[in-house]
C-alpha cells in the first residue's frame, strides 16, 4: 500500500569505545517513495545503513518493520524480513550467467533436492514482466554493462521478496545515459510499492531521483524532509558547514587559464592504438588544466595509459621535453616528469594495508634511501609535509589508507605524486566516491599545482567536474578527440551535446 | 579501556603468550623440559627449517610460495661435496658452489614468475621435481661420506658459547634479514608488493627485480640450511629434504602470522612461528606422546593458533 511505512528507525544511537558514530537517528522508508541519505564520509552513513541492513547492532534506540519492532537483528533476519541492500562493489559472481546470480543462495528445489531451473525460470521471467526489468537470463554477468548488471542486482533484491531496497552510491562507474536508466528502473520499483533508499555523493542525481532527502553531518541528522523543501546551496551548507560550502561555490566561479603559459609540456601526435583509440593529437601547457570529457567507455583512460607508459601506442607520437618519446614502464614517464593518478584508487592506486607514510615514498624511494638503506628523517619530513599541505585526515602517518574515507584516500594517492613535483600530473576520474568537502579540496589541490606551473589532465565523466575545474576541453567519443572546448566560452547544455552527439556515431 | 587496549594488543602478542603457555604446562609435566640442554636442543632441531623460513617469510610476503626449497637442500650439499672432493679447491669454495647453486635455482624461479607472470606455486612444484631429479642424477642413491673437512664438521656439529653454530647462524640470519625489511627500500618494496602489485609498479618501480631477489634468496636459504644439514650428519645424499619439508617450512611461516595474500607479515613473527613448531614437537616428545598421536596434535594446534590469531585480528581492525 502506497504511503505505508515500511522500515523505521527511532532514536538510534551507535557507539564505538568512546566514538559515537551515530547520534539518535529517526528515519522512515515509505512504500512508493525514495529517501535519499546523503553527507560526507564519517558523516553516519555508513553506519546508519549497516544498522538497517543488520550488521551493527544500535547502542540504543529500535528498528522497526512494518511497525514491530525488529529484536537481536543480524543480516540474515533483515534479508527474510525484506530489506536488501546493494553496494557500490558489485557483489555478483562475473563468471556465473544472470539466472544462477540472482537465485544464488536460494535456489529453487525440486524433488531429490536438486535445482529446478525450469522453476527459477518461470518465477524470474514472471518478476521481469512485473517489473519491467528486461535481462537475458542465460549470458555471463561479465559480459554485461555496469547498469544491466546493477538491475541483476536489483532483480536478486526482488527474487528475494525485499521491499526495502538500499542503494549504496549506485552511479559510481555509470555513464550519464546509464544513470538515467537506472532511475527509470528505480521509478518502477517505486511504482510497484517498494520503498528505495539511494544513498549518493552526486547531488544532481540525489535531487532528480529523491522524494525525501535526509543529511547526516558527524553522525547527526542535520535535516530531513520532501526534496522540495530544499535547494541545492543549502543542502551543501547544511552537509560540509558554511566555510566549505562557500569554497566548493567559489570553485565553480574562478578564473580559467586556457592555454596557461603557453610552455607545451607534453604533446601528441596522431597517437593511435589498433582497434582502441586513433590519431590522438593534443598539446597540454604548463599553467592549465586540461579535461578529458566524454562518456564512460570513449577510451580517454586507454589514451593517458600510452601516455604513462602503461600501455605502447601503436603509431603516432608521445613529444616530451622537446623529443620524441617512447615509454616503455611507467617508471620512464615518471622520468620524464609525467605522473598518472588511476582510475581506481583501490586496485591500481595504494596499497590498502599499508600506511599513508608507507604509500607516500614508494615512488620516491630512491630520493628517501642511501645505498639502499631508508632515511627515516627524511621520510618522515615527507610525510608530514603531504598530511600538513593537503589536509589528509586522520593526520596519522601509521594510520592504514585501507581503513580511510574515499577522500582522503585520494589525497594520499596525490601526496605521493606531488612529492616527485611532476611536470605533467595526469588524473583518472580524481573524485569518484568522494564527498562534497573532500571534492573542493581535491580541487583546490589541483589548481595550487596548475599556479605552481604544472600541466594537468584531467580525465572526467563527471560533467560538473568539468565544468568546475577546466581551463581546456577535449571532447572524446570512441577513441577519438571530436571536439576542443576553452572552458570559459562553454555552456553545461554545448558540453552535453557535444559528449551526447558522440554517442550515436 | 585498559581491556580495549590489551585485546588490541592481543594479535601481536599472540604468539609469545602461547608459547609461554605451552613452556609453563610442559615445565609442569616435567621439569627437565626447562633444563638448558633440552632449550639448547630444541634450537638446534629448528635451526635449519627456521633459516630456510626466514626467506619464505620474504616470498610469502610478495604474495608468492616457494615449494622447491627441500630437493635445494639435497643438491646444495651435494654440491659442495662434489666440488670439495672432486676439485680439492678449499673448502670455502665448496660452500660458496653450494650457495651459488641454490641461487641458479632461485634465480629460475624469480624469471619464470617475475618476467613472465607465472604462478610461484606452479612454477616452484615443476622446481620441485626438476631439481630432485637433478640430485639423483649428481649423487645416485648412494650416502657420501663428509667427514674429515673439520671446518665443514664444525658448522653443522660445532657449538659456540655453548650453543650449536647452526643457532647463531638462524639468529643471524633472522637478525639481518629482519633488519633488511625494516629499514631498507627492499623491504619495504616487499610487502607493498604483495599488498598491490599494480599500484607499486605505477608507482614506478621495478616489481620484476624485487620479486626475482626473494626467490634468489629463498633458494639461498635452502642452500644454506641443506649444506648444514649434511655437516650435521657427515654425508651428503639426493635425498635429504625429503618430501614435507617446505610444508613444515610453510607452516611455520603462516603460524607466526605473514598472511599467504600476501602484503603482511614480518621475519620475526616467522621466528616464533618457528619456535613455538619446535617446542610442542619438543614438548610431546618429551611427554612421550606417540608419534601418530603427535602428527594429529600438532596439526590441531596448528589451526587453533591461526583461529586465535586471526580472531585477534579481527578484534584489532574492529571489525
């Protein structure tokens, strides 16, 4: 029934030792509606949906279902009391097809015990048709699209009879096409009655999508009510507080520098990679901030790879330092001034158990070793300069960057660069996963080494990132630049029809 | 808050505390397991696997296993026999033969896995089998007597202040090798390695050199530990460092708690791994539990230690 209220937290608390990470939380999950939570990372997010999801127990305060309330809760009592939750990982099995996925763990049996695939047919095929979610039920999960594999996610949700679905920042590898599928999928759940929670750092996605939105702030509720109630300027303040929320506005507004110096730092020459990506030609000055703009899968991360020497070109040109180059490692580039942040800080960034001191000097350890033999002073100095300079927070060098938030996460992944003064700093999607705050710091950072002379690529899929920080546009579409843009004579509505208009050659 | 902090502390202190353990209920059963003679012996029967556990620690950090460490043992004794009794070259030569062969084999492994990505547990099997045929064929089945070598003897048989050379080259080596990963670059290349290979590589580093050294220095060990072997028992044969030795060696490295993921662990967790394997072998034989019933004990405590530390762990990262 539309309008019943199907999940409620009253007055929760969650205690750590002495940490309180959750201060009296009330919130409810309507039928039909989607509440978005949103804050900065230790806001309570994280703890306020491993409460409901079952996995902390609350200090104090209850969570009701249906309005009784759910005692001695664990995950597998709020999976079979209807409450699912999908994460920003994926949690499928690739290599499984899309019908074994989402029955896994409670196939259907049939006599004997065995499976009844005919049966799970039947029943996915019946929920497909309910719901308007269209998968083939027989393809490997790995040969999907981040979106189609997020509704087999959705699809297991609901073959699991759940009416309160979470969505932990769902967008995060989604192309804007692809968003805006999801939210139509997100819309017929709604309509079917299920409430929809949609948890995002992406605040255009969290007013387009949400009926109600509720901000965490240092584990309080600084605000809940009807999106209406809200603007986007206020939302912020409330989320980050005043100070930040006034730097993160006067990002958007600052001066572009198209071009900077003039002094090219690194060139391309018809650049090309069979079959991946081809005649590839730009220039990036020292003093600018170049972006790479287009969709998800226009091949802009393929290009940086050949320019770190992660990857060989397969014609064309890399022209550094006044010559023709060829990198054959990373290290090489990395000689050559130029250094690449990835794409995914997890797999391909920091090492997660280590420490932010231990991340800090890996690429610096034959500046910070004699003879092979570690100088901790001058390690330490390194250290302390990064955690100073960029804010990174905890301020602790032996604290280990796996158990960090997103944000500052991505600052010890900077500082570790920063630290070998590139010439060229190449950036993959620098803020995906990071919150508001961290974001506009993130760019202050940015645009400190663009004044202090560096040249800056900056590989984005996220348009107001773009907007925000360029000084330069490359616009790319399947492996190729289609458009250039100075980012001071472009409109958000030019920029979206130019990565758009790529999409359908 | 003072609970807080000691079950925080537990992870690292697990190990000594079961040692300790263990040491007090067997002194209780019988107090001679207390006496020097017995502690001293209980080094002396760990000493080689602990040398050759040391440098496991190192490849198991990298994310790697080395299984081909016991036929390593077999023909880096032959090794140097061959070339002190073939040769007559002095005796330091016959060692440094011994070494450098255990190297070449090390140094195969390091390529295969290091240049061409394949998998140490695969590519150190093949090892395994290749080296014990290539034993066979050096020795044949027959035991060479090394007798009257008495710096060779001494090695193996010798005792300085009181305790076996054997030990204070485990203690040396344990003490360099720990110095090694602490404070050089090498070390530190180590475990970040085994953590995120990809992520130290775009960090600009050579990941192929450093993961070639750990396999060149594991198949040193086994040199080091197989040359010993055959001082200590005056012959040297195709066979020694039969089949289970790189398990026991393995064992001990995962008991003193370096993860086989890769990324953490330390040389001197793998020492008291080492020693607490040596003093419950020590203790029930002391005990005079039978041998069937020795096997089925360890391998018991051998979990349950693991459970515990793993529980601490759990505990410490507050999960």
């Amino acid at each position: 029934m539309s309008g019943e209220i199907l999940l409620e937290t009253r007055e929760v608390s969650k205690r750590f030792g002495n940490f309180v990470a959750l201060k009296s939380a009330s919130i409810a999950v309507t039928a039909g509606k989607v509440i978005g939570f949103v804050g900065s990372n230790g806001a309570g997010k994280s703890t306020l949906i491993k409460v409901i999801t079952g996995a902390h127990a609350p200090s104090s305060g209850s969570v009701h279902v249906r309005g009784k309330e759910v005692h001695k809760a664990d995950p597998a009592l709020m999976r079979a009391l209807g409450v699912a939750c999908i994460y920003q990982h994926s949690s499928l099995v690739a290599t499984l097809s899309v019908i074994e996925n989402v029955f896994l763990g409670r196939e259907m049996r049939g006599r004997l015990g065995l499976v009844s695939h005919k049966a799970q047919r039947v029943q996915l095929q019946e929920i497909m048709d309910d719901f308007g979610i269209h998968v083939d039920p027989d393809v490997l999960v790995s040969t999907l699209t981040p979106v189609k594999q997020k509704e087999v996610e959705i699809l297991k949700a609901l073959v699991a009879n759940a009416d309160v679905i979470l969505m932990d920042e769902p967008t995060a590898w989604l192309s804007l096409s692809e968003v805006s599928n999801l939210h139509t999928t997100i819309r017929k759940l709604t309509a079917a009655n299920k409430g929809v929670v949609y948890i995002s750092h992406v605040l255009d996605e969290v007013f387009q999508i949400c009926d109600d939105i509720t901000i965490l702030r240092d584990g309080t509720m600084a605000w809940t009510g009807p999106e209406a109630d809200i603007d986007r300027p206020k939302l912020v303040n409330l989320m980050v507080g005043e100070a930040l929320g006034e730097a993160s506005r006067a990002a958007v507004t600052s001066e572009r520098r198209p071009r900077g110096t003039g002094t090219v730092k690194l060139a391309t020459d018809k650049l090309s990679k069979q079959g991946v990506f081809h005649d590839v030609t730009f220039e990036v000055n020292a003093g600018e901030i170049l972006c790479f703009a287009g969709l998800i899968g226009s091949r802009r991360s393929e290009v940086v790879k050949c320019l770190f020497g992660d990857d060989k070109p397969t014609s064309g040109t890399i022209i550094s330092k006044g010559g023709v180059k060829t990198f054959g490692s990373p290290a090489e580039a990395i000689a050559n001034g130029i250094c690449l942040v990835p794409e995914d800080r997890h797999t391909e960034g920091l090492c997660l158990s280590h420490t932010t001191f231990e991340n800090t000097v890996i690429p610096s350890l034959v500046e910070v070793t004699n003879r092979g033999v570690l100088m901790r002073k001058d390690m330490d100095a390194m250290c302390t300069r990064q955690i100073t300079s960029l804010n990174i927070l905890p301020p602790d060098p032996a604290k280990v960057v796996g158990q960090m938030s997103g944000g500052n996460q991505q600052k010890v992944l900077l500082g570790k660069w920063i630290e070998k003064d590139p010439e060229v700093l190449i950036l993959d999607e620098p803020t995906v996963g990071v919150d508001v705050g961290a974001k506009a710091e993130i760019y202050a950072i940015i645009r400190k080494l663009r004044d202090e002379g560096a040249a800056v690529i900056v590989v984005s899929s996220d348009l107001e990132e773009v907007m925000t920080i360029a000084d330069r546009i490359l616009v790319f579409s399947n492996g190729e630049i289609t458009t250039e843009f100075d980012a001071g004579e472009v409109t958000n509505d030019l920029l979206i029809h130019a990565i758009g208009g790529g999409e359908s050659a | 808050m003072i609970m807080l902090k000691l079950q925080r502390n537990l992870a690292d202190l697990a190990l000594p505390i079961a040692m300790a353990l263990l040491c007090i209920i067997f002194t209780i059963a019988e107090p001679a397991f207390l006496s020097f003679g017995n502690l001293s012996g209980i080094l002396r029967q760990v000493a080689l696997t602990g040398i050759m556990a040391i440098f496991m620690t190192y490849v198991i950090m990298t994310g790697g296993i080395d299984l081909s460490v016991g036929p390593v043992m077999a023909l880096a004794g032959l090794a140097a026999y061959a070339v002190y009794y073939g040769t007559g070259l002095p005796v330091g030569f016959a060692i440094l033969f011994g070494l450098s062969v255990g190297m070449v084999v090390g140094t195969i492994n390091g390529f295969a896995i290091a240049a061409f990505g394949l998998p140490p547990i695969i590519v150190t099997l093949g090892m395994l089998s290749i080296v014990r045929g290539f034993a066979l064929l050096m020795g044949g089945p027959d035991l060479h007597q090394v007798r009257d070598e008495p710096f060779y003897t001494f090695l193996g048989n010798g005792r300085i202040l009181e305790l076996p050379v054997s030990v204070w080259i485990f203690f040396g080596l344990a003490a360099l090798m720990f110095s090694v990963e602490k404070r050089t670059s090498f070390g530190l290349m180590i475990s970040s390695i085994g953590d995120n290979m990809r992520a130290v590589f775009l960090s600009g580093r050579s990941v192929t050199k450093t993961v070639c050294m750990v396999y060149v220095l594991s198949g040193m060990g086994a040199a080091v530990a197989g040359m010993l072997l055959s001082s200590q028992v005056h012959t040297a044969s195709a066979t020694y460092g039969e089949f289970g030795v790189e398990l026991d060696v393995i064992a001990a490295v995962v008991l003193g708690g370096t993860s086989l993921m890769g990324g953490k662990g330390s040389v001197i967790r793998t020492v008291f791994g080492v020693l607490l394997l040596g003093v419950i072998n020590n203790g029930l034989n002391i005990l005079n539990v039978p041998v069937d019933q020795q096997l089925m004990v360890k391998g018991v405590i051998i979990v349950a230690a693991l459970a515990v530390s793993e529980w601490a762990q759990r505990v410490k990262s507050g999960r």
